[in-house]
C-alpha cells in the first residue's frame, strides 16, 4: 500500500499525532484556537488513505465534502460561533444508518446497487445539526447478522489489534475505524450486541442506550443507534447529541434526556453502588478463563472503592438460546425474501445457510420462541431488581480469527447471550476496556444499567476508566 508504513512501525509525524486526540480534546483545542478543523480532518483523512486497504474499515470516504465542511467549521471557530456540540469532529457512520446522497448496502450485494438515500436518518441529523465533519460510511456483515465483519459487498473488515482477527460485528468497520485513529468517533447500530461486541474486540467505549433513549429508522423495539469511541467522555458527548427527540421513529422516547451530571471523583460515584457480578448466564458460551479473570478483577476494583459487589447465579433458568437465534433466523429470512430470489443468491452464503432454517417454521414455533423472549425479560428483570446495576463480560472470547462468520458454527448465536439479552429488555448497557489477553487482545467489560439510568451507567463507566487507567493509545498499524 503506497505511502502506508512498514509494518510493525508506528506511523509518524504530526498528522497522526491529530488523529490520536479524542473528540472532547479536540473541542478543547478548537476553543483555545490551538487546532483548526482542517488540519484535524486532513490528518484524519490522509490516515484512512494510508491504512484503510489493510482494514477495510470505509466503503466511502467523502474527501470532498469532509473538507468542506472542515472549512465551514474553521470559519465558525475563528468567528467564536460554533454551530453545536461536534462541530469540527470528524465522526463516521455505519453502512446501515441513513445518510442522504449517500448508498446505503446493509453489508449485502443483495441490495447492490444502491440508490443514493434520500434523507438522513435520525443519528445522521443530529450530526449535521451538531456541526460534526462526516467522513463516511463504514463496512458491517450482511444484514448486521454477524459479530464478525464478512461482508458480500464490502470484503472481510480486520481488527486494527491484529490484522489475522476480526474487529467483531455488526459495526465492523466503525470499531476498526475509531480504534486506528480514522476519527475520534463513530455511530453503530446495535440488535443483538453490534455496538458493544465490536468495541469490546477493539478496546473501545460502545454504549447500547435504553431502548427509544437514541431516534432511528426504522423504528424498532430492540435495535438501538449508539456511539463507539476511545474515551467515556467521548461517548458521553455524542450520546447527548444523538438523544434528542425525532418524531419519525415512533418508539422513541418523546422527551430529550436530561443534562448529563457534571464529573466527579470515582470514589463518590461507586461508593454505595449494589452491583452484581454476572459471570454465568447458565446458557450459551461459558467465558473464557482470560475474561473471566478480567471481569473479576474489575469487580474487585469497585469493591475496593466501596461498592457492594454480590456475585449472582446463572442468569436463565430457562435456555434462551433457542428462542432468541429462532426469532433472529425468521427476522433475517423475512428480509430476505423481500427480494428477488436471484439477489437472495447475492447475500453472503453463511447468512443465507445460517437464516435458511426458519423456512421450515410454523406460526406457532415463531410465536413460542417470541414467548421465550418474553420469559427472558422477566428472569432478568427478577435476577436484577435489587441491584443498580451488573457486571458481565461482553462477549465469552477476544476477537476471533477475521475470516470465520461465527466463533462456533454448530451453535452460531450462543455467544451472543451476554449482549442479546438487554436488546430483549430494554437496558442500557456498554462495553468499556477492562484488561488484554496474552496475545495483546482487549477484553471489555459489560456493565448493564437499569432501564431510564443511562447517565447513571455512564458515571460508573467514567469512574471505573480513571480507576483502570487503560485508555489505550492507537495500535501500531
């Protein structure tokens, strides 16, 4: 790849040490007149051209229009008016969240080709209102099926932490994108755990916000738009901007969230706090001894700072594993049979082996698995009443290798039970680095709120990062 670094050697100069500055950073420094937009954005930019062939993190980059904008918003800054909160950072956003002007895949060849959308989704005008540079698109798997990046249309995504694994799925290329350094920020989508899994795999912050908490289309009662990025403060940032109200996703909550609580010291957010420690779900995918042992020692941590830590039994007394990858079949199956049978052929052929088992199902299986579902919620919402709120791992494993679609082909959704199951009811929860495994992998620590207590969860979150220290520098690439 011309001009890219021999591998193994961090990149240098000045221009990378811009793209390894968080959004609340750059903010900063456009205040005090230290940086300008253009510099940062052409930085950014010029790093995703160098990097992007090994890690298929964009299928568009908007060179044109990112500079542009870049130079809208250097005017703003030196004029003391700055549109709204982003206004100057570069942000990406993922294959399948509206962008007007812009194709919009869903991973998938099946939708190929793809008219330009024709208006923005709601996370996509929040950041333009916000004043936000936007970069581009980024890859995710076919349908968002996948906590891996395979994609029909895009190629295969990589993890910038070792190029052999994958940056975990569905918001594939945005992960690999913030955790390289190509933009501070990133906007995902989340049904069954694509935010948290992707940031967990890539030593990132990704929150899954109470359901309705964050407008998108199309409106939905499980899948939640959320951001990815290297820092809580960070994610905190772009949460406030993308939960205002949007009346055309009708399950969104009507009202905007309330101000987020000014910082303060670990010790006064975790001290009195009743957290559970979840490490056996009693089904799915047992964690891995690494993990394990990492979310231990986060327990710990908190403990040590005055939390109540209680160790909870396994979660299910009933195996949900069933119910929740039957529904997900018909779901995906149904999305695919909206189109000719020839662009069915066209979707990646692990999707298509993996949904064909819903053909056979009747109404009344796909209603039982639906009531399952609906079983789940109440264990959880038992298992957790006395608690504010639950320490888990994200997913079982580190990031697997980069050309599997599944970790365990036989069983393709049972590692997904410790993300899936707070799609199902409704909880805020977020992924935060806590620890890497002995090839240098991150792990990511869950924690789980209560529904409504987003910025609660994001205190503990914030509190938890200082205390641990991890905030990772980029990879070397």
């Amino acid at each position: 790849m011309a001009g890219a670094p021999p591998a193994g050697e961090p990149a240098k100069g000045k221009t990378d040490e811009l793209c390894r500055l968080t959004a609340t950073e750059l903010i900063a420094a456009y205040k005090a007149r230290r940086l300008s937009p253009v510099d940062v954005t052409a930085a950014i930019l010029d790093r995703i051209h160098r990097l992007n062939p090994r890690l298929l993190a964009f299928y568009r980059v908007e060179h044109e229009g990112a500079m542009t904008a870049a130079y809208a918003s250097e005017a703003r800054w030196m004029r003391g008016a700055p549109v709204g909160p982003l206004d100057g950072v570069p942000v990406s956003i993922k294959d399948s969240i509206a962008v007007a002007g812009l194709p919009m895949y869903r991973g998938s060849k099946a939708y190929a080709p793809a008219a330009p959308s024709s208006v923005d989704a709601p996370p996509a005008a929040r950041l333009r209102e916000a004043g936000a540079i936007l970069l581009g698109k980024t890859t995710m798997p076919d349908l968002g099926c996948l906590a891996s990046g395979l994609s029909s249309q895009h190629g295969t995504a990589r993890n910038p932490w070792n190029l052999a694994r994958t940056p975990g799925g569905s918001t594939s290329g945005g992960a690999a994108a913030v955790a390289a350094g190509l933009g501070p920020l990133t906007i995902g989508t989340d049904l069954g755990g694509s935010v948290r899994i992707p940031a967990a795999f890539c030593g990132l912050v990704g929150l899954k916000p109470t359901q309705g908490r964050i407008p998108h289309l199309p409106a939905s009662s499980m899948r939640s738009a959320g951001p990815l990025a290297r820092s809580v403060a960070d994610a905190v940032l772009l949460t406030a901007v993308l939960s205002q109200p949007d009346r055309r996703d009708c399950l969104s909550l009507p009202f905007p969230a309330p101000p987020a609580p000014p910082p303060a010291e670990p010790e006064a957010v975790i001290r009195g706090a009743r957290i559970g420690l979840l490490l056996d779900l009693g089904a799915g995918t047992p964690a891995g001894p690494e993990t394990r042992a990492a979310i231990e020692q986060a327990a710990l941590l908190l403990a040590a700072q005055g939390a109540t830590v209680e160790p909870l039994p396994a979660l299910f007394t009933e195996d949900p594993e069933g119910a929740v990858e039957t529904y997900f079949r018909a779901r995906v199956l149904s999305e695919l049979q909206h189109l000719p049978a020839d662009l069915q052929a066209e979707a990646h052929p692990d999707v298509r082996s993996w949904c064909e088992a819903a053909k056979g199902l009747s109404a009344a299986e796909l209603l039982e698995a639906m009531n399952g579902l609906d079983r789940l919620r109440v264990q959880v919402n038992d298992a957790f009443a006395g608690f504010d709120f639950v320490l888990s791992p994200v997913m079982p494993m580190t990031a697997y290798a980069a050309d599997l679609a599944f970790p365990d082909r036989e069983r393709a959704w049972s590692h997904l039970l410790f993300t899936a199951t707070y799609n199902q009811t409704q909880q805020p929860a977020l992924s935060v680095p806590c620890g890497f495994d002995r090839d240098g992998l991150p792990i990511g620590l869950q924690i789980v709120g209560q529904r409504f207590a987003d910025h609660a969860l994001l205190r503990l979150a914030a509190a938890f990062e200082t205390l641990r220290g991890l905030r990772a520098d980029l990879p070397v690439l």
